[in-house]
C-alpha cells in the first residue's frame, strides 16, 4: 500500500478535476479509500428536508466530498509551492517528510 505523504491540517493544492488550481487545508484522510476531505473542496449540494419536530429549516446544505489523494499535492508549509514531500530520517531516527524543493523537513 502507498504510504500516506498528505496528514490532517496540511495545505494541498488540486491537481485534477473541477477545484483544480485550488488550495485548502485538510481536514481528514483516510487511508484506505486514498481519499480525503479538503475544506473548501470538492462541495456538493445536499438537499435536506425541513423537519419541524426538530426544528429543522429545509434548504440546501453545502458539505466537502472526499477527493482522491492522487489529485492532490502537498503544499510546503515553509516555500509555500505544492511539492512532492520525500521521507527524510532525522540523527535521532524518527522519520519525516521533506520539501524536495527547500529542503525544509516537516512532520
Ligand atoms: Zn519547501
């Protein structure tokens, strides 16, 4: 299985499909469908029917879909530019992700 490069709270850029050029911040992956919900990406309408035992307003509710990770690109929380993150081995042996284009590392 493909490592996961992209965590909860990076910034992405979309690489592919209709929010392509876009950037936003991730609010959840998950790992095994390769997916993850992007804020501001990917909305779909949902139509919600008014409930008035609980008081609910019908209208139209605007939610994130799940966008593939493979549509995604890391952004650089230091340069800022969308890279591909690599795996970098601290001294102390714990592993983390680098910039290919800084170089700065990064949890
Ligand atoms: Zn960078």
């Amino acid at each position: 299985m493909q490592k996961v490069k992209i965590k909860k709270n990076d910034e992405v850029l979309v690489t592919q499909g209709r929010d392509r050029g876009a950037r936003g911040k991730v609010m959840k992956v998950f790992p095994a469908e390769g997916t993850a919900i992007v804020e501001r990406i990917n909305l779909i309408k949902r139509h919600t029917r008014a409930n008035p035992s609980q008081s609910v307003q019908g209208g139209i509710l605007e939610r994130e879909a799940p966008i593939r990770l493979s549509n995604l690109k890391l952004v650089c929380p230091e340069c800022g530019k969308p890279t591909r993150a690599g795996r970098t081995r601290l001294e102390n042996g714990a592993g983390v992700r680098s910039c290919k284009i800084c170089g700065a590392t990064f949890n």
